[in-house]
C-alpha cells in the first residue's frame, strides 16, 4: 500500500514499500509541480551534506598551513 507523502488540490506524491516516489497530478503541470517536489524531497541531505563537506576541506588546509585562496 503506498503512503502518500505530500499532496496538494490537483497532486499527491506516494512511497511505495521500497522508497520510490510515484507522482500523481491531473495534468502536466500538475505533475511537474509533483515531480519536482519528489526530487526536492529526497535530494535535500545532498544540499545540506555537501557544502558542510566543503567546508571541513577548506578547515584541513587551513590547519595544513596551505596556501588557500
């Protein structure tokens, strides 16, 4: 049975068992509304992992004595 995860008037996303987003909306936009919410959704620990990862980079040359510019 898939859980639904967000909905809005004209569009739902659900999981399935296995994570995977199905998007459901009444037309095309609708969809795409849908569709990027999905992705928004499940990327999000990208968006925070990634600059905090950059970060701990720039803070180990720093403390190396490297040049950084």
């Amino acid at each position: 049975m898939p859980e639904v995860v967000a909905s809005g008037a004209r569009w739902r996303v659900e999981h399935d068992e296995h994570g995977i987003a199905r998007c459901v909306g009444r037309g095309l936009d609708d969809l795409a509304y849908a569709q990027g919410w999905a992705c928004a959704h499940d990327r999000a620990w990208q968006v925070e992992r990634f600059p905090l990862h950059d970060l701990a980079r720039v803070a180990h040359r720093q403390r190396e004595g490297d040049a950084f510019i």
